[in-house]
C-alpha cells in the first residue's frame, strides 16, 4: 500500500503522530528531497530502501510504487507540509488507480500554519479578516486568468503566497498596482519551523528590499494583509461574557 504523508513544514516534532508512525513502519520511503527535513528520515527501518523524488521523474517515481506493491511492501511518498497543498499528488494517485494500486493520504501541518506559528499571527481576526486566500505567482507553472494576483488581491483578505519569493519585488509592484496600499503589513517567513528560519515584518513597498537584503528567494511564504499588525480588530464572540452559546449563557 503507498501512503502519501504530510512531513509538516520542517520541525521533525511536527510530524503528526501518524505520520511518524507510517515512516517507522515503512519498506520504501519516497521524500521531497528539496523540501522536507532530512532528519525525519531518522525515523526509518534500516532496511527500509529510501528515494529522493527531487532526482526522479513521475514515471520513475510510479515505478518504484509499483515494484514495492508487488513485493506487498508499504510505501509512504513524504510530502512537504500538507500534500493538498502544492504537493502534486492527484496526478500520482491517478497513475496508481490505473494500476490498482491501494493508497491513502496523511494530513500534515501546512507551511502556511507553520509560518503563523513563528509570527504568533492569526489569520482571521474580527473585525479585520475572515478570509484567507493561498496562491502563489505563475512561474512554469500557469495561475488561471481569474486567479491572478490582481484578481484576488481586489477582495482585500489576508493573502498566503506559495512558491513566489523568487520575485517579491514583482510580487510587490502588482499588488501596490492592483490597489493594495504601500504601507500594507506583511511578512516574509523563510523555512517556518526549521532550525535556520527567518521571519521578517515589513510593509509591501520595502518587503522587496529586505528579501533582497538577506538574501532570500526560496523556500519562503509571503503573507499579505492588516492580519500582521495586529493593532485594531474586535474581540471573539465566543468568549464575550454577554454573548450567549450553546454551552455558556450571559454572565
């Protein structure tokens, strides 16, 4: 069986306990090389055949599922951070249904909650923002017409950007052009959880300058919104004393 499994964003303790346990149970551990933190790798059997997809093609990759299937071996295909996201996995498991390939998916602890985490932000607050937008640039990868930085960035919510600090600057420009505000907060969080990460506030016209600065274009979310200066918002209804639930009444 192949299990397709969240690493987390970096930290090897933010594996979830399932993943940890399917890596310790595997025979054959396909891993992001280019992403996911070697170190889980720790959590291996010794006779359990370890591949870095970053030097494989689809096919490849599909090959070695299919052999291990064959020998009743499980697999996990360790994916960075949650494999929903960016992770490239529907074009996999449609390969594996055509050869009747049994697999499941293993949630894990997205990048983007990662680099909240380091920042102590919360996306959603009151008053602020309830809506949380996750894209990223087109690069070789196209982005719909509808999706684009300029179409999304008109609703004004809080902006998660993937795969898009190989050019902040351009980043930057569209969305000040699009309408956004100079002085708009954000933030750069590079390699959230890691034990080099780095985590920068900043406003949109001098977020370029400090990405610049230090250097970084990989590997690195972007948030964008009013959501990372956390000055004016409204407090929960869920905790206000004269707001009544389901389970507490007015005090």
């Amino acid at each position: 069986m192949v299990h397709f499994v969240g690493a987390g964003p970096g930290a090897t303790d933010l594996i979830t306990i399932r993943g940890q346990r399917l890596l310790q149970e595997a025979d054959v551990i396909i891993y992001a090389g280019s992403l996911v933190n070697p170190e889980l790798l720790e959590f291996a059997q010794n006779k359990c055949e370890i591949y870095n997809s970053a030097l494989l093609s689809l096919e490849e990759v599909i090959d070695i599922m299919k052999k291990a299937d064959q020998k009743k071996q499980d697999v996990v295909r360790l994916h960075t951070g949650d494999p929903s996201i960016y992770g490239a996995i529907r074009e996999q498991m449609d390969e594996l249904d055509k050869l009747g390939i049994v697999y499941d998916d293993t949630p894990g602890v997205s990048s983007f909650c990662g680099a909240a985490a380091a920042l102590n932000l919360e996306y959603t607050l009151p008053g602020v923002s309830q809506s949380v937008i996750i894209t990223r640039m087109e690069g070789r990868t196209k982005v719909p017409e509808k999706e684009s930085v300029e179409a999304l960035s008109s609703h004004e919510a809080t902006m998660v950007f993937f795969l898009s600090a190989g050019d902040v600057e351009g980043l930057c420009t569209r969305l000040i052009a699009s309408g956004r505000q100079p002085d708009t907060p954000c933030a750069l969080v590079y390699k959230a959880s890691w034990q080099d990460e780095k985590k920068f506030v900043s406003t949109l016209e001098k977020l370029p300058e400090i990405a610049k600065e230090q250097g970084i274009n990989k590997t690195a979310l972007i948030i964008v919104g009013d959501v990372v200066s956390t000055g004016n918002y409204e407090k929960s209804k869920l905790y206000d004393k004269d707001f009544e639930t389901l389970f507490r009444g007015k005090k």
